[in-house]
C-alpha cells in the first residue's frame, strides 16, 4: 500500500510534514501549493514554502517531498515547474482540487475541472518542462458542481502525460460534506490507465481498507485524518494503536517550539488552537485543553498551558 500525506493549504507546513512524517510510514508527502499567476518565483519562494529542498528535498525520515503548483496558465506553470525541479524537487504535483472561493474566483483550483482542455494544456506543458525521469502528478476533485466531466479531466491528464492521479472523492460543491464518493473513484480508475490514488474520508485502518475495497486504488492519500489522528499512517500500514494523549501533548509542544524564523512564529497561536479543532474528533482531551488556551493570543502561554 502507498500512502500519501495530503497537501493542507494553512495547515501541513514544513513542521507539520516533519512530524507527521517521523515514523517513516508516508512514502510521499506534498508541499502547500505555490500558487502561480504571471511570474517566475525566485528559489528563495520555493525553499520557503519547501524547505526541504536545502536537505535532499525529504524531511528527516527520509519521506520524499514534491512541491505542488496551482495556477491557470500553461507557460508560467511550466516554467516555474522547471526551477522547482532544478532546485531538487522529486517531480511536481498540480493541484486541480482546491476548493477555496479566492483561489477559485482567479481561475485556480478546483474551479479548472469545469474545462478539460486547459488541464490538458497545463499538465502537457509541466510534462515538457519537467526532466522525463521526475513524476508530475494531479490531484483533483470529482467536478466543480457535479462529476459529469470527472472522465473527461481524468482522460485529460492522462493523456497530456501525467504519471498519477490522486482524486478527491467529493466536487467542489460538496466541500468536505460527506460521504466522500469512493466508488466515483473507481469508476474513473476503470477508465485510465495510469496508477489512481483515494483521498476522502479516511479517518481510520477500517476507512483505509474499505476505501481500497471500493475504489479499488491501491494508494491513498491522509488528509484531515491524519491530523485528527497522528500516527494515522502507522495504524493502517502496521496496526498501531492510536497515539496516546500524553505523546499528543508531545506532539503539540514540538509543533509549538519547532525552529521557525521569528517573522512566521506570529501564526502559531492560531495554528496550534485549528490543530486542536481536528484532534477534537479523536480526543476528548482536545476539547478540554483548547477551552483552556482559546483566549490566549501569545504563544509563550501557550506553550506552557501544553505542557502541563
């Protein structure tokens, strides 16, 4: 089984791919997009968005990490794609999924499966611009409103000469509602030939194994399950039990203390308490511990609240 840290625009940073991905149970995990509009990025955008780039474009565990594009033009996506893979990125991911209303109101996005052709040209031109040794994968949901065009943008990518395709198994219209659609998924997977990759929905070993059964896919990708719980990915690939509260608690101090320039420390605050929001699904601990910090606002207090 493959399985794949999904890329969390806001929330899966740099700190949070090295935590999630210690254990080494993630084969691959994928950057915040870089969202491309009409200009080159300098390789210092990149290295701040995939700092790993400066260590063998992996976190410490040796867990592969691809930076991702999200934009509507072929010619500056294929150029910044090749400065991406220059710096030392393992290939490149286009994100055809986000479903946010700014990023879909510029043309971004999920917004992009409402016309087959420009994935197309897009994936095509990231194709040529990347080393033919390096992957270039897409990510996308089944439609904008509905999945009547999910076989024409899957037929799309493939056809321009990407080497997988992750799918979200919800439209853009459904945002993260469930359920999440795993037998849409294997419609489409029927339909292509290269390798097919689940996102939705996973919370648990058992969702992992009925996501495979019904989607037929042999990879998946962890997303907000992964945040909810963890060792998500070492439950599933080796029958670990959940991380207990106390590791948690471990957990949540090495995020609140991990090196950062002091420039990105300003959001933590609030990225710690949207952390806590997740883990509310799996730990009653959670709820307690985020009405104990919800009003503080400096992140020294909230570092000591975490330890107690």
């Amino acid at each position: 089984m493959k399985i794949i840290l999904a890329p969390m625009e806001g929330v899966v940073d740099y700190a949070m791919r090295e935590l999630l991905t210690a254990s080494g149970d993630y084969d691959l995990c994928v950057t915040e997009f870089v969202r491309v509009v009409d200009q080159l990025y300098r390789p210092a955008h990149f290295r701040k968005i995939c700092p790993e780039l400066d260590h063998g474009a992996a976190t410490r565990s040796g867990t592969p990490v691809r930076v991702q594009l999200l934009g509507q033009h072929p010619g500056w996506m294929a150029e910044n794609a090749a400065v991406a893979t220059h710096l030392g990125s393992p290939g490149i991911d286009l994100n055809f999924g986000c479903p946010a209303k700014t990023v879909n109101r510029h043309k971004g996005g999920a917004v992009l499966l409402r016309e087959p052709e420009t994935l197309y040209r897009i994936v095509r031109a990231v194709r040529e611009a990347v080393p033919d040794r390096l992957p270039v994968s897409a990510k996308m949901r089944l439609g904008y409103e509905t999945p009547d065009l999910a076989l024409d943008c899957a037929h799309a990518i493939e056809s321009a000469g990407a080497s997988t395709l992750t799918v979200h198994a919800r439209t853009k219209a459904e945002g993260y509602r469930p359920p999440a659609h795993w037998h849409i998924i294997d419609d489409i997977r029927r339909h292509v030939s290269l390798p097919v990759i689940a996102n939705g929905d996973i919370w648990s070993r058992e969702d992992a194994e009925n996501c495979q059964r019904i989607s037929g896919c042999k990879g998946i990708m962890l997303g907000r399950g992964a945040l909810c719980l963890p060792n998500l990915a070492a439950v599933i690939r080796r029958q670990d039990r959940a991380l207990p509260w106390p590791g948690l608690c471990d957990l949540l101090v090495s995020y609140a203390t991990f090196p950062r320039p002091d420039k990105a420390r300003g959001y933590l605050p609030s990225r710690i308490k949207q952390w806590l929001r997740y883990l509310m699904r799996q730990y009653p601990e959670a709820r307690i511990l985020f009405e104990k910090i919800k009003q503080l606002r400096q992140l020294d207090e909230i570092t000591a609240m975490l330890k107690l």
